[in-house]
C-alpha cells in the first residue's frame, strides 16, 4: 500500500511539473490555469510523499 501511495505522488509530481512548464511557455504573466493546477498538484505530490505511512 506504501508503495502505490509512493507511486501516485510520483506521478503528481511529474504531471504538476509539466503543467508549470506548460504554464510558462508564454510568459509569467497573466497566470494561467495551468501553472495553478501544476502548482496545486507539486504540493499535493509532496504532502503526499512526505506523510505516507
């Protein structure tokens, strides 16, 4: 079980890192709902990581 969880949060990781990048293609400004998303999803892949039982 430990390690599906280990997994998922990989794959967030790495989907919330393409969005960021994806959200920056154009620009910093404005926001895009991308660099957001990716954002959301790298801090939900660490909290998930780090406080995997």
């Amino acid at each position: 079980m430990r390690r599906s969880r280990q997994i998922i949060a990989l794959v967030m990781g790495v989907t919330g890192a393409a969005l960021i990048v994806r959200g920056l293609w154009g620009g910093v400004w404005p926001l895009s709902v991308q660099f957001i998303a990716g954002v959301f999803l790298e801090v939900l892949a660490v909290l998930r990581w780090r406080y995997t039982i």
